[in-house]
C-alpha cells in the first residue's frame, strides 16, 4: 500500500445516465465538485435532482457514464468491481439515512466489524475510544433497537470514522431526527471531519444544519451550483 | 464468523425454531436407520451368518422367492464341487413351518437342513451341535420367544418331533422367523410331508433347495451354473430372494430418501427468508466494502453451525430413544456406520439447502443501502 498524500475528492465531467433507450435520464450531467481534507461540503436540492446519484458516485458504489471520480489522486472509475468493494471498504466512510446500523450487533460490535472486515487494516482507530469520542461510551453493549434515533447516528458516524477514511460521505443523517439532535449529529459530523481531516459531502434536506457546514452546493437537475 | 456469531445470539428463537426442525428429522432418521438396520437383521441375519459366498438354485427359478421354490439334487451338488476355485459345495434345504413345543409354546421356525458333517453345520453357543437325527439347533432368539434347550417342539400337520439340542451364540432369522438348523435327511422328510413311519420317496431323499457354496473370488461361478444347470446368486444378491426383504427395505429406503429432500428443502427455504430479510443489511454491509466471499463465508458457517448442533442433538436423541426400543420386540438395531452416514447426509444436504439460498448474497446491489430504509 502506497501512502499517498490525502489530497480529498476530484470530482471532474461527471455524467450519469439512468435507464437504457428512450427511457435515459440523465440523473447527472457534468458535474465537477473538490472536496478538500477537513472540508465538510453539504448537497442541498429538491428530491430527485440527482444528490444520491452523487454520493453513489463519490462513493464507488456505482461508475459514472463520463468523467472521472479521483480519491488522493487514486481514480475510482477505472477499478473493477472487487477492487471497487475493496476501496470502499479501506478508504470511504458511509453514514446512512437513520444509522443503517446491523440489528444483531452491539455498538461496539458496528465498529469492530470494520475492522473484521478487512484482515490487512494496519491504521485503523480504537472501537471503544472511538465509541467515547462520538458519546457513546456508555451506550457500548446496546443494540440498535435500544438506542435512540440520535444515537443510531452517532454509533454510524463513528463506524464510518474507524477505518481512517479518506473521504466521508454522509446520506440525510438527520432525516429521522428532531431539531436539537439534528444540530448535535451534524456539530459531531463537522468536528470530526476537522479532526480526521476527511473529506466530507453530506446529501441534505435540512436547512437549518447548513451553519455548520463549510460550504453548501445545490444540485438542480443533475448539474451543480455553488450555492 | 464474527457477524454469523452473532446473528445466531440475536435471532435465537429464529434459528432455535428451525433447528429443532432438523433435530426432529435427525431423530426420525436415526430411528429409521436402527429400524432398517433391525429388519435386515431379522430378515437375513440367519443367511449373513452362514459361511457361504453364493447359492446355486435351480435353473429358471423365480428369483425374488427363490428360497421357497428353488429345488436341486444331488447331482447339481457334485457338479458344483468338482467348479475349479469352489472350494466347498453342500446342499442346503430351506422352509418355513409352523410347530408347536411340548410345554405349549406356538413357534414359527424357518428350517435350514444341513448335512451335520458339512460347513454349514452350525456351531451352538448353549447345549450340542447337529447330530442325532431328529437333534434340532435353533437360534438364541427362539429362546426368548419360549423355547428351552431340551424341549420338544412337534411341527404342525405333519407331527414330527424335533428335539431342540442347541442353540446358536448369536440371532438367526430368516423373514423374520427363528431359525432351526436340522439334519438334511429330517429336512427332506419334512418338505416331502412325510409323517413319521411313512417312508420317503426316492426321489426326495436327493434334493435341497439349493446348493449352499464357498469360493474363492476366482471361481467362475457362470460356468458352474452351465455345467449343473443352476443360477447362482452371491449371498448379498440371495437376501432378494428372502420373503420380503426387498420391498421391507426398498419402503424404508423411499422413505429416508424423501427425509433427506424435506430437510435440504427446509433449510434452504429458511436460509432463504432470512437472506430476503436481510437484504437491505447486506446491501449495507456492501456499500461498506465487504467483499462477496467474506459475506458467503460468513452465512455458511452460520448454517453449518446451526445444522450441525441441531443435528448432533436430534442424533442424541435418536439414540437414546433406540436404547429404550431394545427388548420391546420391534426389529430394531443401531449401527454407527450407517448412523455416522446418515448425519453426514442432513448436514451435507442441509448445507446444499441453504447454499442455494445464500448465493443470493453476491447479487445483492450495494446502491440499495443509500435512501431509506424498508
């Protein structure tokens, strides 16, 4: 493994097309976005204009129809598809809509499966100090199903945090949460990103946790504009 | 193994349910093998224990019954002795009567007439071997239905005494009757349905049912049956040709054969709603980067751990519900072979079950994790 410098997400010409014949939509049409390390960048826009499409992208969940998708200088696009499962798995943290935590494991077992996952990790973060750092410490041996919509999400920021990311990308985390929690989890998002040094793009619907993002973008009909 | 571990602590009562599914199949299975087992015992312990390789019986006899049909002569015999590679031949007279002993007790016996001084000849494990020639040796299971060295059983219609003088160490039966081993001459009597005082006729006192013999694996038992006229079947192929032994196990086998398939069927039908249900997890555990081996892995050790403690504890069962079924008079006999067989089988076939559920994991597409949840 070569240590290559964190230089964050390139994103340059990206264009998506969904469908096949007639049907085609172009759920993304020459985007180019940079997501510097430390940066907490936020993708506003209406329901299906294409911001999902963008972290699928972003993510190496799925590759673009035209442009390139760069990670510290390392393109995504040209991987296979094991190679792709590989990245994701070694250098992109997700945070999913209300956690997508695994319901049979504890919270320090969401963690500790990152680690297992991967034999090779050599960098990864401490599970419990980890879980204590997110506020979680006393919440370790609890299930999904006994935490609270806030804690789900702050178990999933910290499960996305223990393999060192590069690149954090975090999908309506605060969807399922009331006004003061959404502040909490988004406060948590921005300084961990800081701390981590992450590049971070967060897909929301939720005006009112922008202040403590870095930069907002809107996406309206699969084009980009800095908002 | 670290998330199929722990699947199965969180879904207990899910997996419990399902592997008590299998336990129960397990159990059925092991006591379908003792009872398989218990029948062949019943049905041909008396021909696996004789020392032969092969029975000759007459030319174009039927073979599923040929026990009761076959007819051979003396003549046949000698043919098969002079066989290079035979190294013995004898003539051996087989069938079944109803008799009953002096102090009242009804039998049914299955006669095997045996010249005394051949290597048919059984050897007693109580009282003498064949001898006088009216001495009879019977099986030590006789003994348990009520017959005692010493007594007299007389056989029905015909009213020959037979003086039971032995009995063998271990079971023989043949079509789940007793065996009584007697003298070739007072079988021959008894299939002619001569009474005592009455004289045999000639021709009787040459024939057997068929010819009993020991080969070696060189013989060319093909022109043996050309030149005596017979046709032979080894000893293994002969249990066909005992009362009701093929269609005994051949009902046994369907039955353990549609066993297997409903416990495969089972478990691959569980495994497979417990992978629908967990699509939207795996697609996340994808995102995550899991590779398709890793979460393949993970399920199949997840249904090799559950099917073999379920198998193991239904295996235990089994067994120990045999061990009360002994000495209650139901053929049945444990034998680990076939029980060690028949475990390896569910586990194998389970694991084929939930296989075929569980491939579903490497198509699961990762982009389902983005978006709410189902």
């Amino acid at each position: 493994m070569s240590s290559t410098e964190r230089t964050g997400l390139v994103l340059s010409g990206v264009t998506l097309r969904l469908g096949d014949g007639d049907d085609t939509v172009t759920a993304l049409d020459g985007v180019d976005l940079m997501v510097r390390p430390g940066e907490l960048v936020a993708v506003v826009g209406p329901s299906g204009s294409g911001k999902s499409s963008l972290l699928a992208i972003a993510g190496a969940l799925t590759t673009p129809d035209e442009g390139t998708v760069t990670i510290d200088g390392r393109d995504v696009t040209a991987m296979s598809d094991r190679a792709r499962a590989a990245y994701r798995r070694d250098h992109i943290g997700f945070v999913f809509q209300s956690g997508n935590l695994l319901p049979a494991l504890t919270a320090l077992d969401q963690l500790r499966l990152v680690t297992n996952l991967s034999k090779k990790r050599i960098d990864s973060r401490d599970p419990a100090q980890l879980l204590a750092d997110v506020g979680m410490a006393h919440r370790a041996d609890r299930r999904p199903h006994q935490l609270s919509g806030g804690e789900r999400q702050r178990v999933g920021i910290a499960r996305a945090l223990v393999g060192h990311p590069s690149l954090l990308l975090v999908d309506e985390p605060t969807a399922a949460l009331d006004r003061a929690r959404s502040h909490e989890v988004v406060q948590l998002l921005a300084q961990e990103t800081k701390q981590s040094a992450v590049a971070s793009v967060m897909v929301t619907h939720d005006q009112d946790v922008l202040e403590h993002c870095d930069r907002v973008v809107e996406m309206i009909d699969g084009r980009l504009s800095t908002g | 193994m670290f998330l199929a571990l722990r699947e199965l602590r969180f879904a207990r009562w899910r997996f419990t349910l399902m592997g008590s599914v299998v336990a129960l199949i397990a159990v059925l299975m092991v006591l379908l093998s003792g009872l398989s087992s218990g029948l062949v015992n019943d049905g041909v312990s008396g021909l696996q224990r004789l020392p032969v390789t092969a029975f000759a019986f007459d030319g174009g006899t039927k073979l599923d019954s040929a026990f009761s049909r076959s007819v051979v002569d003396n003549q046949q015999v000698a043919r098969w002795r002079q066989q290079p590679g035979v190294r013995e031949a004898a003539p051996f007279g087989n069938m079944l009567v109803n008799a009953r002993s002096d102090r009242g007790v009804p039998v049914d016996l299955a006669l095997f007439g045996v010249e005394p001084n051949s290597f048919l000849a059984p050897s007693a494990g109580e009282g003498t071997g064949l001898g006088a020639p009216d001495g009879i040796v019977v099986s030590r299971t006789a003994l348990d239905a009520g017959l005692r060295v010493g007594d007299t059983v007389t056989v029905d219609r015909i009213g020959t005494p037979l003086k039971i003088v032995g009995a063998t160490a271990d079971q023989h039966t043949f079509g789940h009757v007793d065996v009584a081993y007697l003298p070739l001459a007072a079988w021959q009597r008894l299939h002619a349905g001569v009474g005592p005082g009455q004289e045999l006729p000639a021709k009787a006192a040459e024939q057997a049912t068929a010819v009993a013999i020991r080969a070696d694996d060189t013989a060319d038992l093909a022109a043996g049956d050309a030149a005596a006229g017979t046709t032979t079947l080894a000893k293994r192929e002969s249990y066909g040709a005992s009362p009701g032994y093929s269609a005994e196990t051949s009902t046994l086998m369907l039955i353990q054969v549609f066993l297997y398939a409903i416990s495969a069927l089972v478990v691959g039908a569980f495994f497979t709603v417990w992978t629908i249900s967990r699509k939207h997890e795996l697609a996340v555990l994808r995102a995550m980067g899991a590779a398709k081996p890793y979460l393949l892995r993970d399920g199949l050790a997840q249904a090799l751990v559950v099917l073999v403690a379920s198998i193991a504890a239904g295996v235990a069962v089994g067994v120990a519900l045999g061990g009360l079924m002994g000495g209650s008079g139901v053929p049945f006999a444990l034998e680990a072979p076939a029980v060690t067989l028949a475990s390896l089988l569910l586990v194998l076939l389970g694991l084929l079950g939930a296989c075929a559920a569980i491939v579903r994991v490497a198509s699961i597409d990762p982009l389902a994790a983005l978006g709410g949840q189902r």
